[in-house]
C-alpha cells in the first residue's frame, strides 16, 4: 500500500500549499464570475452609453430637404450644425470633431416629389463610439423613406405587395436547448479544459521537480516504496487536483450563469436549470476523468524530467497552446461531434459536452469520445511509469 | 555489510554532454562515472569514500542504495544483492545527504511518521524509537511545528531522525556536512560515530581529509571512477609517504 501511504503525504502536503489553493477554488470560484460579471456590465454600460451619447452632426445641404432636416433636429441627444464644405466636414470626421455629416444634394426634392430615387451621403468613422453616428442616422432616413414610400403607394394607389413579391415565414425545430447549446455550449468545455490543466501544473511542479529541488527524491527512492507506488500515489494526487479545479471551475460558471438569468427571459432560465442538470453534469465529469489523468500524467513527466521548479515551468508553458487550441477550435459554432471528431482528445470532450448540453448526443458517438479518451489516459499513465522508471529522467545531468 | 565487486556504471551521454566532455567523447555513446570498483564495509566500522568532485562518490553510493543500477559487477547490502532484491536492500538502509532533504508544510513528527510508512514500521515500534530519537536530538518542543518555520538546526536534527527513525542496519551519508556550518557537522559527526557504535555498517563519502582522521576505520580512494586506494586507516597510514593526509591523496591521485 505504498501509493496511499504516498497519496496521504501528498495530498496532506499539497492541501496546507496556500498555492495551489488559490489556483484551484479562488481562480474557478472567485475569479471566473468576477471576470466575467465585470466584462457583461461592462459591455452593458458601453452600449448604454453609446445609445446616450450627445452626437454631433454636421448637415450640408439642409435647405433641399427641410422635412429630413427637421427629423434629425427632433432627434435626441443630436447636435446639429450646418456646414457648407464636404471636404472640411470629411477632415472633421476622421479627426473626431464630428461623429457624422448627412451631405444632402441640392435636387433631394427633385427627385422625391419626382417619385424617384434621392441619394444622401453619409460620412461616419466605423471604428468609433461602436459606430452609433451612422446607425441612429440611418435609422431616421430609413424611418422617412418609408413613410414616403407609403405615401407614393397610396397616391399611385398600389398594391403594397408589388414591392415583397416574396414574403419568408419562419419556423425554426431547434429547440431552446439546442439553440443554447450550439452558441453558447463551447464555453463550459473550454473553461473546465483550462482549469482542470492549470490545477493540474502546481501539484504536479510540486510532486516532480519541486522533490528534486528538496532532494526529497532520493529519501524516497532509498525507500522501500516502489518506483510505481511512488508515481502513482503522486499521479492520484495530480488526478484529484486537476479534476476538482475543473468542477470548481464549471460552478464558477454556473454561479455566474445562476446570477445573470434572472435579468434575462425566464424561459431561457428554465430551458439553461434543465440543461446543466445533475445527471448530464455527471456524465460530463465522467468524462473529464480521462482528460484530467492525461493532463496529470503529461504535467507529472515533465516535472520529474526537469532539473529544477523553474525548468518544469518554463517546459510546461507551450503545453499550454496545445490544450488551449483543440478547446478553443470546440468552441466555434459549426463544429460537431463525428466519427472523426470523436476520436480527437480534448476536442472531443468539448464537443460531446455541447452535444450533451443540447440533448442531442448520439450513444456511439459519446461511447467513442470514452474509448478515445480513457485509451489517451491509460497510454499517458503508462508513459508516465515508463518515464519515472529511467535513471536518465531521474538523475539528469 | 555492504560488498562492492567489480562495479562499473556507464552513463548515456546527450549530445550536448559529448560537446562539453571534450573531443575524446566526440562519438562516445557512453561515460564510465565508476570503473571495476570493489570494496566491502563492515559492520561497526566506518567506511570512508574518499575522492574530489567528480569521483564517481555520488554515483556508488546511488548504486549501494538502489537508485541506480550498476552496469557490470554487483553491490550486495546486509546480504541482498541490490539488482534482484532491492526492496530488501532499501528496507535495511538509511541514506542521508547535505541536503536535509524536508518536506517544508509537514511537521517533523509527520515527516518522521511518513517515513516510517513507508518502511512500514509498526506502530508500537514506530512511537518507541520516535521518543527515542526525539529526546536523543532534542526535538520535542519543536516537533509539530511546520519544517519551513524551523532553523537550520532544527531542520538538520529532524533531517538525521527520519535517517534512522527505522533503525536501518546500513547507513549512507552522501557528503553529510558539505556547506554546513561547524555545529551542525559536528552534530553529523556524532551521529556517525554513535551508528558505529550500535554495530551499524556506515559508508559515508567526502572530499574533506579531515574527516577522514576523525572518523574513518577503513576507507577508499576514488578518483574518475576508478579505485586508487582500499584498506583500513592503519594501512594507509603505514604507506604513506607524505606528511599529510591531503598531501598523501594529492600524491596517491598524481601518481597513478
């Protein structure tokens, strides 16, 4: 029983790290609904404010057309002036003196009492104030030109579906589950991905390099334990850190999701209480498993591989984009579980997780994701025995 | 008992290794760290591993305990043969470095208590050496605090308790008082002698002669890998042919 005696020590030692604490319940618990509470509210306040915002509005040509002039001069929160040179008016507007110019050409009545078409030309600078000028400017002509178009089709007494020739009624079959989980479903992967490797890094620095640096690792190897027992007593510690950063981290998002719904419809609250149920939150951390041990087993390699702590970490840094990059790919919409897609660690997990969320996963595909995934761990376990079994790994000069 | 015959051990050299040995490794796949070493230490006396940095001292001593294993010839401790049963081996050794070798977030009763599972004392036994060992060093009025928060000292009393805490028949102290200050190796010194006088079999390795004078009952000289010199105090004393240890190590090294 060597590997418990191991497991004890360790999980002892690991639970008094302030460290590692830190990196496995304030990181998930506090930090991820902070972030991503301040980022909404944000958001939010950014959009407000834009919709608030006094814009200034220059109008060139305004006499053509004074019942356009007089709409954009009701409008609130629009400060309007009248220019007379375009050229100026453009400068203005790049340089942020303006927010936007409506040039108006002087035959503008011409053309509408004509019944035909009138062009304004609007300047805008898109990459500023999330390009209100232009959207609340167009919004006023869109609202005028179609009051005149009703008032033609009245006069020439039309038919008004001479104009929509081809009207589209909508009937959309994906449920509010679906929907939820295609667009939004990517992202609880991605963030029980990321933390189960992250809480697997400090343990797993700890348990490998962090002996070497002590010099623990000779006390342990000089003692009765066996090499195996001594790997995986370390590897369960890793294993129980990755994965219980990971679910932290999926409360974290649930504690977020939990405080934002009550501002948003209630029967997308119902729809999202359903979805991450117990029992498909279980059969997601089944999953997760197989994806920690792999994270715990590679971490711990490295680890016992390097001379020193700050070698382990330096190793362990581009591992990073390698996990990082299948979790993010899983997060784009489009992509879906397959045959293919099955059998690719990581992206798998993410992407049976989203077909999970929306209740739509088939039973072959998700017995795949198992196969690939507890196959992945149990290659990278043995690879890890394998590994701490070499004096070269060990005593590396 | 510890019997040493004919050890070699080979390590793989890297390719960046090869580059910095020097042209005569330019296509070497290995290194010879010890080459057809024999010794025996005996019970109740202390063996002396004597050779500068680079010897091969470390590399024996990591062969005796276990940790490595030899290329050609074989190491037997308190009767068991290290490549087939090293278990047993490590189940009689103790094996100690400069290094204190602590866990910093344990205490000194966990860290002695840890090891002490995993030679898997009994408890009776366990608690009966720990009180021992405790009061022999000192220790209780700091034995549950965390090793972090503990001087140097401290730590180093706690480092030589989870070395003996199994009573083990062989101990090995790789350079014990490198880099430590007086009392401290002093401390390392007694704890040498008292394992002599227990009947214990101890190897120890240094590059200091000093030690040598006070401590050793037979010793070795090892100097790349290879042996220069093996037999007891008196032997060496009667051979040499300097004034001096140092100067007599110097000449045994220079001469070969």
């Amino acid at each position: 029983m060597g590997w418990l005696i191991i497991l004890i020590k360790e999980l002892t030692d690991m639970i008094r790290d302030r460290r590692t604490i830190f990196m496995m319940v304030v990181m998930p618990l506090v930090v991820i609904p902070l972030l991503a509470t301040t980022a909404i509210k944000l958001t939010q306040s950014q959009i407000e404010k834009a919709k608030d915002k006094e814009l200034r509005v220059a109008v060139i040509g305004e006499t053509a057309a004074p019942e356009l002039f007089k709409r954009l001069s009701k409008e609130e929160n629009f400060f309007l002036v009248t220019m007379t040179n375009a050229d100026s008016a453009r400068a203005m507007t790049a340089e942020q003196t303006l927010d936007g110019v409506v040039i108006i050409p002087q035959d503008f009545s011409e053309f509408v009492e004509g019944d035909k078409q009138a062009t304004i030309r609007l300047i805008f600078k898109s990459s500023e104030s999330l390009n209100a000028a232009r959207r609340r400017i167009e919004a006023i002509i869109d609202q005028y030109d179609r009051e005149i178009v009703n008032e033609r089709i009245g006069r020439l007494q039309l038919d008004e579906t001479l104009f929509d020739a081809i009207a589209i009624e909508r009937e959309d079959v994906a449920s509010t589950e679906e929907k939820f989980a295609e667009n939004a479903g990517g992202f609880l992967p991605y963030i029980f991905i990321i933390f189960g490797f992250m809480g697997s890094i400090y343990p797993a620095l700890d348990l490998g390099a962090g002996e070497k640096e002590r010099g623990t690792l000779e006390t342990i190897l000089s003692s009765p334990a066996s090499r195996f027992d001594i790997v995986m007593g370390k590897f369960l510690v890793v294993v129980l850190f990755s994965i219980a950063t990971a679910f932290l981290a999926m409360l974290g998002v649930l504690i977020m999701v939990y405080q934002f719904l009550p501002t948003i419809e209630t029967n997308i609250t119902q729809t999202v209480m359903d979805m991450l149920g117990p029992r498909r939150i279980f059969i997601i951390m089944s999953m997760v498993l197989p994806v920690s041990a792999f994270f715990a087993a590679v971490a711990l390699a490295i680890s016992i591989f390097a001379r020193s702590f700050k070698e382990a970490q330096s190793m362990m840094a581009p591992l990073n984009i390698i996990i990082i990059l299948p979790a993010m790919i899983g997060m784009l919409p489009g992509f879906k579980l397959s045959a293919v897609t099955a059998a690719i660690p990581i992206l798998n997990l993410s992407l049976a997780t989203k077909a999970i969320l929306g209740g739509s996963a088939d039973p072959i595909l998700i017995a795949e994701v198992y196969l690939s995934l507890f196959f992945l761990a149990g290659v990278s376990i043995y690879g890890c025995v394998k590994w701490f079994n070499r004096e070269e790994t060990l005593f590396r000069s | 008992m510890i019997q040493v015959g004919h050890l070699s051990k080979d390590f793989r050299l890297t390719r960046r290794q090869r580059r910095e040995h020097g042209p005569q490794y330019k296509n070497a796949k290995t290194i010879r760290a010890v080459d057809d070493v024999s010794f025996e230490c005996k019970a109740g006396r202390v063996f002396g591993l004597i050779g500068p940095n680079g010897a091969g001292k470390t590399t024996t001593l990591r062969i005796i305990s276990t940790m490595l294993k030899p290329s050609h010839g074989s190491v037997t401790v308190a009767g068991y043969d290290t490549l087939k049963q090293p278990q047993e081996v490590r189940r009689h050794i103790g094996f100690m470095t400069a290094q204190t070798a602590l866990y910093d977030r344990l205490t000194p009763t966990e860290m002695v208590q840890y090891i002490a599972d995993l030679y898997g004392m009994e408890m009776n036994h366990f608690e009966e050496r720990r009180e021992k060992i405790f009061s022999m060093l000192d220790m209780q009025n700091f034995s549950d605090r965390r090793i972090a928060r503990l001087s140097s000292g401290m730590k180093q009393k706690t480092s030589i308790a989870r070395t003996i805490i199994h009573d083990p028949d062989v101990v090995v102290f790789d350079e014990p008082t490198t880099g430590l200050d007086v009392m401290t190796a002093r401390r390392i010194i007694e704890l040498i002698r008292a394992c002599r006088e227990e009947g214990k079999t101890v190897i120890f390795s240094t590059h200091q002669m000093s030690e040598v004078k006070l401590l050793c009952d037979d010793l070795a000289i090892i100097h790349e890998g290879r042996l220069y010199f093996n037999g007891s105090r008196d032997q060496f004393e009667g051979q040499m042919k300097e004034a001096t240890y140092e100067d007599e190590f110097v000449r045994l090294v220079e001469e070969a």
